[in-house]
C-alpha cells in the first residue's frame, strides 16, 4: 500500500519536468512574435535587435534579462 504512494508521487513529478522541458520553448516563441512586432513599429528600422528581444522578454515574461529572483 506505502509503495503506491511512492509511485503517484514520482508520476506526478515526472509530469511536471516533462510541461517544464516543452514551457520554455513556447515561451521563446512568444518573445520572438513580440520582438518582431516590435521591430515591425520601428518601421523596420534595424541595428534595435537586442533592444526590441529584450523589452519583448520582459513584456512576456514579467521580469528583465539578468535579474535574479531572491
């Protein structure tokens, strides 16, 4: 009986590593849809590239690059 718990427990965390594994990609995705829109207001403009990932990072994910969460 102990060791069916045991089992739903290591099932449960093998789901959760399996949605952490597929999450970052779409969230990559996002940013990517966002950075372009972005550049896409600038009329196009080049030489903003890293600007326009990194504003478009922060807008989906909520935080900026190379912050550290305490």
């Amino acid at each position: 009986m102990k060791s069916e718990g045991v089992n739903k427990i290591m099932k449960r965390d093998f789901r959760n590593k399996a949605i952490a594994i597929v999450e970052p990609p779409r969230i990559e995705e996002e940013i990517r849809k966002r950075a372009y829109e972005l550049f896409e207001a600038r009329r196009r403009e080049e030489g903003h590239e890293l600007e326009d990932w990194l504003r478009a990072e922060q807008e989906i994910t909520g935080h900026r690059s190379g912050d550290v969460a305490a």
